[in-house]
C-alpha cells in the first residue's frame, strides 16, 4: 500500500493543528492542509475549559498556554433592568488541577501550536492547499488538492480527518446530514480594545435583555468581546459603527472607552452531523457539530474530539490494537457533543428571547434554580465501556496535584493508568502482574501520595484511566480488575484477552 501519509488532517485552524500536534508528540507521520496561505488574524473562539488545558499538558505546552490565558473569575446573568439572575465565582481550580475556565485571545494559542508543529519532525502543515476532491479505495483514501500556485497534486494517507469547519467541504462531499437542534439566528460580534475601567461587574456576563440580547466577555490584557443579537430592521452597515456598537449595547461600550478591531456578522447554529465516519474518514470539530456559544463548549468539544481520537489512531497505526478501535470515536464522541449542543440550544433559546413574557418567566426560574443555570458534565456514550454499569465508566477522571507541585498526568504520559492500592494489586495472578509490568501502554501506581486522592473520588481500589483521561472502568477486588483489564483495546499478554485473540498480534 503506497500511502503519503498514515493520517491528513483537513484545515488548519485550532482543532486541525492541535491534533497534528498531538498526532506528531504520538510519532505518527501526518500531513495537515489549510486553504489560506496565512494564519487568520482575528479572534473566533476566546473560551476552553480545564479538561482542554490538561490536553494542552499532554503535550507539554500548558504553562506556555497558561501565560496566555486568563482565569475567568466571575459569571453572571442580569435581565432586561439590569437585576443580577445568576452570579458565582469561576477561579477555583478543578479537579483537573487547572483553572475551571479559561479566556483567551485565539491567534495567539494559534501561533503557539503552529509552532509545536514546525518543530515537531513527524508532521507538517502545508499552507495555501485547497481540498478539491475525496475519494477513498483499498489503497487509502485520495485527497485532491490544488496549491496557492495552481499546482494540482493526491495525497493518499491512510486515514482522513476533517477539521474544516462548519461549512466542511469533507462533511459536504461526502454527503453527510447534519441534525438541527435549535434556531438559526444572527449576531454581531465585536473584539476589540477597552480603555479604562468598566462599569461592568464580572468576566462573563449574559444580557438578558429581551430588547436586546447580548453577551459581554473580559478577554487577556485590555481586550473585551461583546456578542449583540441582530434584530429584524437592523441596518447591518450601521450596527457595527461603534456608533452602531454604543446603541445596541446601551452605551455599555462606547467610541469613548471601546475601539473595535473586528466586526462581523454569525449566525448562531446548533447542528450535529448524524455520521461522524465514513470508511476512513472521520469528521472532529464544527465539522461535526456546532454550538450557541452560551456554555463555551464549542472549542471545548474539538479538543475533546481531537484527544479521542488521536490515541486510537496511534495504537491502531503502531498495530497495538486492532482497526475495530476506532469504531469507538463516534460512538463515545457523538452523544457528548449532542448533549451539549442541545444544552446550548435550550439556553439560547431562553437567553435570546425578545418575548417579554417568556422573559419575564426565564427569570423567575433562573431566580428560583440557580443552581440549573449550567449543565452537568455528561459521560461519553457507550463504546469501550459499553454496557458496563459502572457508574464512573466514560467520566473524566480528575487529576490530582501531588505534594511535590507535579500533577498526575505528567507521571502517565500519553498512556493508560492503572491506580490500585499495593494490596489488591497484589491478590492479582502473577501472569497477570507480569503482563502489566512489561506492557510499555500502561502505567500502573499504587502509592498512596500518587494516588490516593484518585483512588478516593471513584470510591474504588482501583480504576483504569484512558489515555484521553476518561475512566474505563473500576474495580474492588482482584476478579474484577481481571474482567477491566480484559476491556483494554491492546494486544497483551494479559490471558483470555478479547482484543488478543482477535488483533492477530502478540507480543514479543
């Protein structure tokens, strides 16, 4: 099989490139493409949360990406008369051992990750190519493009992934439907420069203004962002004047103390696309599914593809595990991005409302249940863990921060945990312990400094953590870490392997 590649990632913008980062921190031989010649100047994402920073850390670039971030401290919601709905506090740092939530000014973590790339030898990214054509056969799948200078060329690679966006032309050629889960509806987005203090209490704050819904962000440095809905009979030449920009506000950001730097008009979709793989092609990102931005789940959701995805694609292209592997993605991803796509929908649909009544009752509920004003974290849908009744199965795990200042994940790599205390580690069948021992995908810890507290907060004397640092399973006795053991999608030496008598491979 004569392939160019084994993986090609499909544009190039923060979802695209962070997974060609970690695809070449993996060692896997990736090619990227991105249709404009220059990275884009302009802020679109300005959000991610704790779980996108410890994927940042996988890679070794979270401290880089910490100096370029600022906590979000402060989430509120008012209503039309300016009273306070929602208020509480966003600093504190998660169990994931970083900030909860995060803002950001996207071409800077653009630039930083174009970076990683130049440096990384197993990838590239190749600027000004333009995806023409899609085919796919027995010997890969053929990606047709023409570069910035007219030039016609085929990539083959092994396996295709498509980070080009909302309007991917991936998604389109290969005829995938998308899900619609809300209203289609216009807003104008203004990034730019604040001068002086604000009279504006909070990092985040939701305008419920049924008037006029808006959305104001304090973003790194001076920078500030304001989302305004566009109201039929707006004059979109005049909207985003700072003229335009003080009115539809209510003089929140004026010419006095706001200079916008970028305008520009969105429509506002919740879409998820109903397959997210097509033979060897895999769709990740807005590709694949859409938000309101109401949760900043939008990035979130990208990074979250990009590391589900990536350690499949390097256990099957290094025949650790079997093709099957990847069956898993969509089956995992695509629930989780539904549910909060739909999340999203639902709160769009009640903060952008210009019906007074509806209004009128969004706040007494949110008043009533504040509580309810952001969702709780889902689980991934069924696929390694299908079936199991384990209630910590497909959760994030947490990682915690250790006496010496490390953090769990820096210990593990981009591996499998197994934390388990000596003792039950101990009632395992030596075969057993020896396969754990000798397999370098697993990392297995048992003290107590290391990993207590994880062991604690699944209430378990062990757990199994996935590379991606999703929970495949826990176990109290010896009996049932063999059952979870036998879940792992590697070919092992652990007995009566599944996986081991399927993969046609074996160790060494």
């Amino acid at each position: 099989m004569s392939q160019d590649c084994e993986v090609l990632v499909v544009g190039g913008g923060p979802v695209g490139v962070k997974m060609l980062a970690e695809l070449g921190h993996a060692g896997v031989r990736t090619v990227g493409i991105e249709m404009w010649p220059e990275m884009w100047k302009q802020a679109r994402a300005v959000h991610f949360d704790a779980e996108a920073m410890r994927s940042f850390q996988s890679i070794g670039l979270a401290a880089q990406v910490s100096e370029l971030t600022s906590p979000m401290r402060h989430y509120r919601m008012e209503n039309e008369v300016g009273d306070t709905l929602l208020s509480f506090a966003t600093g504190q740092w998660e169990p994931q051992a970083w900030h909860g939530q995060n803002l950001f000014h996207q071409p800077e973590i653009d630039a930083l990750l174009r970076a990683e790339v130049e440096r990384l030898p197993s990838v590239e990214l190749r600027l000004g190519t333009t995806l023409l054509e899609i085919d796919q056969d027995d010997d890969g799948v053929h990606c047709h493009v023409k570069t910035v200078d007219g030039t016609r060329q085929t990539i083959t690679a092994r396996w295709v992934v498509a980070c080009d966006g909302a309007n991917s032309t991936v998604r389109e050629a290969l005829g995938i439907p998308a899900e619609n889960l809300g209203v289609d509806d216009p807003w104008l987005v203004a990034d730019g420069q604040l001068h002086g203090a604000l009279d504006m209490e909070g990092d985040m704050v939701l305008l419920g203004r049924h008037t006029r819904p808006a959305l104001f962000i304090r973003l790194p440095g001076d920078r500030a962002r304001i989302e305004l809905k566009v109201l039929q009979g707006d004059d979109p030449d005049e909207i985003v004047t700072p003229e335009g920009i003080a009115r539809l506000s209510k003089g929140l950001l004026t010419p006095e103390n706001f200079t916008p730097d970028r305008r520009s008009i969105y429509t506002f979709r919740a879409r998820v696309a109903e397959r997210w793989r097509v033979g060897n092609v895999f769709l990740a990102g807005d590709a694949a599914h859409q938000a309101p931005p109401l949760f900043g789940q939008g990035l979130c959701a990208g990074m979250r593809d990009v590391s589900n995805l990536v350690w499949k694609l390097r256990l099957v292209a290094d025949g650790r595990a079997p093709e099957s592997l990847l069956d898993t993605y969509e089956s995992e991803r695509r629930p989780h991005a539904w549910y909060w796509v739909n999340e999203a929908a639902v709160m769009a649909n009640l903060v952008q409302t210009t019906d007074p009544e509806v209004a009128a009752r969004r706040d007494a509920f949110v008043l009533a249940e504040p509580e309810k004003g952001f969702p709780a974290d889902p689980a991934l849908g069924p696929g390694l863990h299908a079936g199991s009744v384990d209630r910590e199965a497909g959760r994030l795990s947490m990682q915690p921060m250790l006496a010496d200042g490390t953090r769990l994940d820096d210990l593990v790599g981009r591996r499998f945990l197994l934390a388990a205390s000596p003792q039950l580690l101990a009632e395992l069948p030596e075969l057993v312990r020896t396969a754990l021992e000798n397999d370098p995908e697993i990392a297995v810890l048992t003290s107590p400094e290391h990993v207590g507290v994880l062991l604690d907060s699944v209430v378990s004397s062990a757990v199994l953590v996935r590379p991606d640092r999703y929970v495949l399973g826990t176990a109290q006795t010896a009996r049932s870490l063999e059952d979870l053991l036998r879940l792992l999608p590697l070919e092992s030496g652990l007995p009566d392997s599944p996986l081991t008598a399927t993969s046609g491979v074996r160790h060494v």
